[in-house]
C-alpha cells in the first residue's frame, strides 16, 4: 500500500479545515482547566498543605536571619486557604496565619514544588495586601 495522495486543493482544504476545528473544539473543553488555579478543598485538614505553610514560615524566618534584620520572626499557626496551579511543577498559593511580635497576622506565600527532583522553593511571602 502507497501513502494517501491528495489529488485536489479542494480536498487539502477539506482536510485542513476539519483538523483545525478539531483542535479547537479540544482545545475549547480543557479552557480553564489546564494551567488555571485550582482551590484546594479542606485546607485545615491537609496535611501536606499544612506542611508547606510550615515550610514557608520557616524559610521567612531563616532568610530574615540571613538578612541580620531586627525583625522578630514568624510562629506558624496555620494555613486558612489554598490554591494549586500546575507549572513545572505544582505551585502553591497559600494564605497562612502566624504570629508576629505576639499578635495574629495574615501572610501570603507562593510555593513550587516539584516532587520528581524532591524539591520546594518558596517564591514569595509578604503580608496580605487585603
């Protein structure tokens, strides 16, 4: 058997038009899913949310050390919110309650985790803006 030989333009444009809706109508099924923020469900309960929440906390306080800043660090209580986001990796959105110089806070932290190479960076932690 020989390769399909398309013999007109007519038929070419035939072909390229139905694989091009094809691909956009998949596409349009997965909007808002692939790559789209996603919130995690039971927070208080999680333990591996609670662990990045720690993790996050602990980095702050190991880089105001490093930073030899007058600052007094955090104390994790825990984390009140989540979303995930699948990167190169899975990224993290956490909105985590601690205490600072005795009085509850509100902190916000972006973390990467990429479990293949066993690894987590925290990428930001400030204040909530809210």
């Amino acid at each position: 058997m020989g390769a399909l030989l398309i013999r007109s333009p007519a038929m070419t444009l035939t072909i390229l038009l139905v694989t091009v809706t094809s691909l956009s109508i998949g596409a349009e099924s997965y909007r808002g899913m692939v790559g789209g923020r996603k919130e995690i469900e039971n927070v208080k309960g999680n333990e591996e949310v609670q662990e990045l929440g720690k993790f996050s906390v602990d980095e702050y306080n190991q880089r105001l050390k490093l930073k030899k800043e007058e600052e007094e660090g955090l104390e994790f209580v825990e984390v009140v919110g989540a979303e995930s986001q699948v990167v190169a990796g899975i990224k993290y959105y956490l909105k985590i309650s601690a205490i600072q110089n005795g009085s509850p806070r509100m902190f916000d932290s972006e973390v990467v985790v990429k479990p293949w190479l066993r690894c987590k960076k925290l990428l930001n932690f400030a204040p909530t803006s809210q």
